[in-house]
C-alpha cells in the first residue's frame, strides 16, 4: 500500500460466511470489501456521510490464500486513485496469522448525489478522504 491514508477494519466473520470445508466463501470477500469502504466514508466523512451516494463501476477481486475458521481477520483499505467524479480504492483482507493478504481487490465506485446526477469531488471531500495529489 501507498502513503496515501490507509483505514483498517476488524472483521467479524462469522460462521456461515465459512464454507462446509471452513473455508471463507469467495463471495463473502465483496461483502468484506463492501464493509470497510463503508466504515472508511463514515470514518473519513463524519456527519457528512449521508451527503454522498457511491455506484460501483467495476470490481477485480484476487483470492490469493484460504481463510479458515477460528482466523482473525481484517480488512486494509485506502484509495489509489481519485478522478473528478470517480474513485478507486486498493483492498486487502489479511489474517493476523500471515503477514502476506489472503486475498486483494480494488473498486471503481461514481459519485452520484442524492437525485441520482453524476457528482464531482469537491477539493474539501477529497481532503476529507486523506487524498494527497
């Protein structure tokens, strides 16, 4: 991960995210994903949070290693690249075992406002997000 802000999420996974071999199901990591950019706006954006509407343009997702059962895990998030009405963040979900990613992704979410027009990053927002050009 860069310098720029990274925003770390404990994960709480419980045991029907678990496959019956007690593996963490693959399609559970977009949910994970999905949690931790989620806290990282409310983090980020306090009160203001509820002003922004995000669409998900495009999702890449690597499963590089099993999570079992009775692993902790936890989820690193921080945006790599932020354009003038779209965003892309870099994620990964790590398990305190290992100190190599269980499994990667990166988003491209579009800012909408709330009536559902395509927005722009104010330079206030982008600051809000830890965004250092």
């Amino acid at each position: 991960m860069s310098s720029h802000s990274v925003h770390t999420l404990s994960l709480q996974l419980r045991y029907t995210d678990f496959d019956d071999q007690g593996v963490l199901n693959n399609a559970v990591y977009l949910t994970l994903f999905e949690l931790a950019r989620i806290e990282m706006f409310k983090t980020s954006l306090g009160e203001r949070v509820n002003d922004y509407r995000f669409l998900i343009a495009h999702v890449e997702i690597d499963y590089l290693k099993p999570v079992v059962i009775g692993q902790s895990a936890f989820c690193r998030t921080q945006i790599s690249a932020l354009g003038n009405s779209s965003v892309k963040f870099y994620q990964e979900i790590m398990t305190d075992e290992d100190p190599e990613p269980a499994c990667t992704g990166s988003t491209v979410a579009v800012l909408f406002d709330r009536y559902g027009k395509k927005n722009r990053f104010t330079s206030e927002m982008k600051e809000l997000l830890g965004w250092k050009e």
